[in-house]
C-alpha cells in the first residue's frame, strides 16, 4: 500500500484509539526500511516484519524519544546524516512519562558504529526526511480519527442525555458550543488539507 491507502486505515486506528503500535510500523518503520539498499537487512527483516514475528521502529534526531522501543527488536536510528539498524540487544532504554499514558516514551542509548550504518550522506537525509513526513502523516490521519471520535460520542452523548425532560442538544446553549466545535473542526481540516 502507498501512504494515500494507508492514511484511512490510519484514521480508523485513531477512531478506536487503537493502542498498538501498527501505524508507525507500517506506515513509518517499514518504507524506511524497504527504502535503505542494504539487501541483506531487508531480508532478514522485512519477512519477519510482515509474519509479526518482529517489530521495528524509528528514532529521529528532531524528536529525540523513541515511542514503543521497548517492544522493538530492531531500531532505526538518526546519528546526524547516518541511519544505523540496531538490535535491542545493543541499546540502553530509559522510560520517560508521556502526558499520553498509551505512548511509552524511550530515551535510547546506544553506540553508533560502521557495523550499523546503513546509509549515509545525502541518501541518509533524503530517508529521513521522508520518514518525518510519513511520520507526520501518520500522526495527523490518527489525530484526525480520534477528533471524529470524540465528536461521534458528544453528539451521541447530547442526544442521549436528558434535562427537563428534553435532550440537552436541543437546547440553545449546546447547540452554540456544537457549531462551534463543528466549525472550528471544519476549518481546521480544511486548512490542513489545502481545501
């Protein structure tokens, strides 16, 4: 799947709020990997990737934690204009708190080699790039899920609720604040979107 096919499933894993780490495997992790020219790593990887046997994830400069790598067996990471595959075996966890408590938040220690490097230069900057950008995606197609979500449920919620006898999304009030949930929503995603 391109990123334009997986952005929906994206969305829907923001609408469940699923807690697991399948969009940045997939949409992330996974082209990055697929995208580095070392043949040998993808074929050992990729397979294992794909059956579930394994878990890869991406730790970039610019972010400076690494989310889920704790349940990562290998780590693609940013050393200035290098991308290096690490093991788990060869990293150094260290937990940070998220406002988020589904998001486990990893500082990651670790020695940068020429055994780990897999790409370098301009190629290395061209990934990572990319790899921000998908990952920007990724983020933004789930926000956009758990943002329809929560509206699914508050007007669920102003239907099902009742006061004086009457849903209280009849009344005046709620429905000033819906609109401009609603419209501030619209315009948000609009904007976003370049509509």
């Amino acid at each position: 799947m391109s990123e334009l096919d997986f952005v929906l499933l994206a969305q829907e894993c923001g609408y469940v709020a699923l807690n697991e780490p399948l969009v940045h495997s997939v949409l992330v992790a996974t082209p990055l990997l697929s995208s580095i020219d070392d043949i040998e790593l993808k074929q050992t990887w990729l397979p294992k990737i794909a059956s579930g046997e394994a878990k890869v994830v991406v730790g970039v400069e610019e972010n400076g934690l690494v989310e889920d790598a704790h349940i990562a067996d290998l780590l693609l990471l940013q050393h200035g204009d290098e991308i290096h595959a690490v093991e788990k075996g060869q990293v150094i966890l260290r937990a940070n708190e998220s406002i988020d408590p589904c998001r486990q938040l990893f500082a990651v220690e670790w020695t940068p080699s020429s055994d780990t490097c897999v790409a370098s230069g301009e190629n290395a900057r061209a990934l990572i790039t990319a790899t921000i950008n998908r990952g920007a995606l990724a983020c933004a197609a789930q926000a956009l899920g758990l943002t329809q979500r929560m509206l699914d449920m508050t007007v669920q919620y102003t239907s099902d609720r009742h006061q004086f006898g009457k849903p209280i999304g009849s009344f005046q009030a709620v429905k000033h604040n819906m609109a401009n949930l609603g419209s501030g929503f619209t315009y948000f995603y609009e904007a976003r979107m370049g509509i």
